[in-house]
C-alpha cells in the first residue's frame, strides 16, 4: 500500500483532536496527593513496627548472647571486693548474678534514651 | 534523547515536587486523552482511563530510563492501560481474515472524493471504534501521533516487521470498512 498517497492517511489528519474536560490536571494532582498520604501512612507503620523489631531484637540479642556466653563457658561474675548478693530468680536452673541484671537494666534505659533522642530527632526534622 | 525540560521535571517530581507532575500533565493530557478518545465512545471513561495513566505513570516514575524518550514511554503505559480497561468492560474482536479476503487493493476509492469530509470522518470514528483495541492504538499512534514504526515497535513491544505486517493489515481492512459504509450511504 503506497502511503506516499494515503488517503486514509490524510482521512486521520482530518480528525476533531479531543482535551480532556477543565479541572482535569486538578482532579488528578488531588487524587495523586491522596496516594502519598497513604503511601507516607504506610511508610511510617512499617517503620513502627522495623523500630520494634530492631529493639526486641536488640534485647533478644544482647541478653541471649550473655546467657548463652556466661553459660557455655561456665563463667561466673565475682567482684573481687563487694560481695554482690545473688537475687533468686524463680527459674527452673537459672541464677542470675545481681550484676547481670543490674547490666541488663542500664542497657535498657541507655536503649530507652536513643529512642527518646531519635524520636525528638524524627520530629524536629518533620517540622523542618 | 528526551526533551531537557521532561528530565528536568521528572527529576523534580521524584524529589518529590508535585507541581514538577502538573507540568508533566499539562504537557501530555490532550495527547493521552486524544488517543484514547479514538478507540472509545464514552468521553467520561476515556478520561478515567487517562488518569489511570497518569497515576501509573506517577507510580513508575522511579522505574524509568532516561535513555529512552519520555514520550515513547508514556505511550506505552497508554496502550497497555487502554487494553487491559477495555478488555474488563467487553471483548471487541473481529477476525479481520473473513472480510479481508473481499478486501483486494483495497484503498479508500476515488468515486468517493465526492462524499462530504464529515461523512468520511464519521464512517472512519465508527470503524476505528469497532476494530480490535490493539490495531486501533496501533494505527492510531502511526497515523495521528505520527509516531515512526521503530517508535511503535517500541510502544506496543512487537517487532518492526510485526508492526508494518499488522498497519497493512489495518489500513487495507480500515478502507474496505469505510468503503463499505460510504457506499451503503450513498
């Protein structure tokens, strides 16, 4: 088919070109705005939940590792001096040195403050 | 290479400016809408679809290669946004084979020249509407967006050979159709 003479071709040049109604462009960037507030909604649950995860599993970690490495080789925590009064806890065989727990409960609150200054952090930077 | 102030404005809008998107729309709406307008009849549904295209285009923004026209990609998500929304709301299928074989050299005929240019449009709106979705974007792009064969080849994914075997296809079934019609009329 020569389309040097395309009447079919020169047919469709004819034709009525059509725009979309006015407010279309609006309409669109309304809807588009929608689709980032869902997508930031859902960006920062699942950073909830990454933030939850990572500190149970800091914790998991650190005290697991510890019961684990103290456990294995058999080691037990003595200050020379002081004379640490072991705390029973109602475990089937574990015992656990008051200087463990007292280790346990300054990570917690060190982990509680980076979460306090990381949050602060977080919000500052949103209202920026 | 794509036009500098498209990558500058999708550049923009993936650092997240919005307005850098209204330009993008601004500048492509009437094409989109244009064709997608030509293969269906409803104006309203031919604008839900645009937006369709537009919202994907904004969801795939990240996805695309600045070595490509922007153009050629935003017709590709076109066409197949076009099908697939046609193909949910019904099946338009003819076997071009059937009427093809009466459709000999088929070109739009001279002793027609006299009917009216809207008699003719109107005749061309009608087959265009009827036809397959993929052969009406595939000749509309060739014919009213003037796009080359290499650049459909590109849109649609077809080969170049595939694409020049099918716009043959289509003219010589458009003008037995038109023919059809603006005889019947006469």
């Amino acid at each position: 088919m020569n389309e040097g003479n395309d009447k079919l071709k020169d047919l469709f040049k004819e034709l009525k070109i059509e725009e979309p109604s006015i407010g279309f462009t609006s309409r669109l960037i309304h809807k588009v705005d929608t689709i980032i507030e869902a997508k930031d909604k859902k960006r920062k649950a699942l950073n909830k939940i990454l933030i939850g995860i990572c500190i149970l599993g800091g914790l998991t970690g650190i005290f697991g590792l510890t019961w684990f490495l103290f456990g294995y080789y058999g080691i037990e925590v003595n200050t020379p001096q002081i004379s640490w009064p072991v705390i029973e806890v109602d475990m089937p065989t574990l015992k656990f040195p008051s200087f463990i727990v007292m280790l346990a409960i300054v990570v917690l609150l060190l982990l509680s403050v980076d979460l306090f200054i990381r949050k602060r952090h977080y919000s500052k930077k949103q209202k920026v | 290479m794509m036009n500098l102030e498209d990558i500058e404005c999708i550049r923009k809008v993936r650092s997240g400016d919005i307005g850098a998107f209204a330009v993008i729309v601004d500048r492509y709406k009437a094409i989109v809408f244009n064709i997608v307008c030509k293969i269906i009849n409803d104006r309203q549904h031919a604008e839900d679809i645009t937006q369709d295209v537009f919202i994907k285009v904004f969801r795939s923004l990240g996805k695309f290669k600045e070595k490509s026209k922007f153009s050629t990609w935003l017709y590709s998500i076109t066409y197949n946004t076009t099908i697939s929304a046609i193909r949910k709301i019904k099946s338009r299928c003819i076997i071009f084979n059937d009427s093809l074989q009466d459709a000999e050299n088929s070109e739009l005929l001279d002793e027609l020249d006299a009917v009216s240019k809207e008699e003719k449009l109107k005749c061309l709106e009608q087959v265009l509407k009827q036809m397959p979705v993929e052969d009406s974007l595939l000749i509309t792009l060739h014919y009213i967006e003037e796009q080359p064969v290499a650049s459909v080849a590109e849109i649609t994914g077809l080969s170049q050979s595939n694409v020049k075997i099918r716009l043959y296809r289509i003219r010589k079934y458009m003008n037995f159709e038109i023919n059809k019609l603006l005889k019947k009329d006469e």
